[in-house]
C-alpha cells in the first residue's frame, strides 16, 4: 500500500500525530523509547513526510538558490559542493542557477527563484549590481554575497581577500625586478573583475608602480578570453609587458598558451600570475603561479552564513573575509 499519512505511523508507533511530529522535527523532546517505535514505523511503512506539508507549517520552501556565472569554470563545482555538503543535513536543497555572465539571464533568474519562494540566495558574480537584485527580490530576502559585495543593499558578504592576494603578487614581481606588469580581467563591469581590477591599480599605487592602460584589457572568463588578452598585450603597438596578472586561472592559462604562440617562454620571457588555485593550475606545464581563493572554506563559510540569516533576519550585518595568498610555481 502506498501513500501513507503520519496518522497511519502514529497508529502503528501506538502514538498520537502530534508526537510523531514532534519526533520528526525535533522541536520537543520524545522519549527514547517513543522515539524507536517511531522510527520503526516509519521504516516499516516506509513513510516519506510531505515537503509541502512541511514548508505550509514552517513557511519554509527547505531551497536555496546559488548564482553563479559558469558553472563550466573549476571554482564554482568545488563551491557549490561545499554550500551542499553545509545546507544539505540542514534540510535545505541547493539550486544552481547557471547565468552565463548574462544579465537578462541572471535577472529571469532571481524572478524564478522568487516565485519558488526559496529561503535565500548566495550571489557569486553578478553582470546586474546590487540595487537591482534587492529591487528583484524584495527587501526581506537573506542573500550572501559570495565574493559580490552588495552590503550597500542589506546583504551580507563573504568573499576571498582580493586586494591582500594581489598586492603579494605585485610585490613579489616588484621584489624579481619586474615592474612592467599588465592585467587582463574579466568583464567589465562585472564583479569580481572590478574588485580585482581596482585591487592591482592601488597595488600598484602602493609599490610605486605605474599602471600602463595599454597592459589593461577586459574578456570573458574563460581560456580563450585568456588567449584573446594575453595576444591583445603582447602586441601592444608602445611595446609588451613583462608579467601579465590575470583575473582567474583559467585566463591564465590562455595567456600562456597566447605567450608560446608568440614564440616567448614563460617565465624567462614573460611571468604568468592567475587567480584562484583551481586544480587545472597543478596539471599545466608548466605550473601555474597562482593566488589561493580557497572555494571550499568560501562555500561552507556562504552556507554558515546563509543559515544564519535564514534563522535570524534581524542578526547584525556579516562580512567575513577569506585569507588569500600567493603560491609560487612555475609561470612566475
């Protein structure tokens, strides 16, 4: 027989629904021994609750949506698995929407996930700024910024320390004599190729380096945009930089690729700097220097976050901060 209810579990446990109920939600205590029969029962009928049920008592939807801008890129798998692995014994499903850096896309998105009712949102890259994803999803909804900064909107933000990484990586080149450095980000206007930008110009700013416009350049965050950059630089009319730092690793990875096309070597002709350490930047020849963008501890830190938003909106703003750090291998 099929399609039991949690009054027929409650007649075979020898108990009222109310206790069942209590033992399933943990909100009140059940004796042990209650408790047993219970989850006897419950496997004996293999009984399922009723999400729907749940989420009318609990005014919860037990969802959560994760924005990201391409799931293809290394970083965001190995983050959405650590929201997972936090939000999931917690109840909550996780749904991944996949934007492609596209703003219609991500905007169609946050309408989706709003009519769904989900219980928050992390934000990873967002092509639309933080006003208009409040002004999309109301002024109630938890999200996290995870690395998009939308504080200046009520959200609360845990994202990698950009500007401490990059300015160790300047620093670094600056300490090898090399001070003819380019940057090729991602695009513009688009977070986190903004903060990253902004954080090479004060690096720079810092270490008495000057910033060459021409050795600026803004692509997709992908290979090919790594090797549509890296070939923009290195054919600057006013002449080549010395080192390229790049805005991900898998830019990175093009410009290398763009560099040996150019019948240069890295590192003797050209230094080779990504951002993020995605395990790709291990697997290249050679291996890439990189700074670490650890998407692990950032996902469980989203998803800590996320939950206690969800569990108490009137908590104090957050805003925690990865470390990040520069990691020497073979490109720099």
């Amino acid at each position: 027989m099929a399609g039991y209810r949690i009054s027929d579990v409650a007649a075979a446990a020898g108990v009222s629904t109310t206790t069942v109920s209590h033992a399933l939600s943990g909100r009140r205590a059940v004796a042990e021994e209650t408790k047993k029969r219970i989850h006897q029962a419950i496997k004996e009928l293999n009984y399922r609750p009723s999400i729907a049920a749940q989420s009318l008592r609990s005014r919860k939807s037990y969802s959560v949506a994760l924005i990201v801008s391409d799931i293809a890129n290394p970083y965001y798998p190995s983050l959405a698995r650590a929201i997972h692995d936090r939000l999931d014994p917690e109840g909550y499903v996780t749904l991944i929407c996949n934007t492609n850096g596209d703003a219609a896309t991500e905007e169609r998105f946050l309408q989706d996930m709003v009519a769904r009712g989900v219980d928050g949102m992390i934000m990873t890259v967002t092509a639309l700024g933080s006003a208009r994803i409040r002004e999309i999803v109301g002024p109630d909804l938890p999200i996290i910024g995870g690395g998009t900064d939308a504080s200046d909107v009520g959200a609360d933000h845990v994202g990698s320390d950009d500007a401490r990484g990059i300015l160790h990586a300047v620093e670094y080149l600056a300490g090898r004599g090399i001070r003819d450095i380019g940057f090729v980000s991602g695009p513009e206007g688009e977070l986190p190729s903004v903060v990253r930008l902004d954080s090479f110009r004060r690096a720079c700013g810092e270490t008495g380096i000057e910033v060459r416009e021409e050795w600026i350049t803004h692509t997709p965050f992908t290979h090919d945009g790594g090797i549509v950059g890296g070939g923009t630089l290195l054919g600057a009319p006013t002449g080549r930089p010395r080192a390229i730092m790049c805005a991900n690793d898998l830019i990175a990875v093009g410009v290398v690729e763009a560099a040996r096309a150019a019948g240069l070597t890295v590192p003797d002709d050209l230094s080779v700097i990504g951002f993020d350490d995605i395990d790709l930047a291990r697997l290249v020849s050679p291996k890439l220097t990189t700074i670490e963008n650890p998407a692990v501890a950032t996902g469980l830190a989203c998803a800590e976050a996320l939950i206690r938003r969800i569990d108490d909106r009137a908590a104090p703003p957050l805003r925690i901060d990865i470390p990040t750090r520069l990691i020497v291998r073979g490109t720099a």
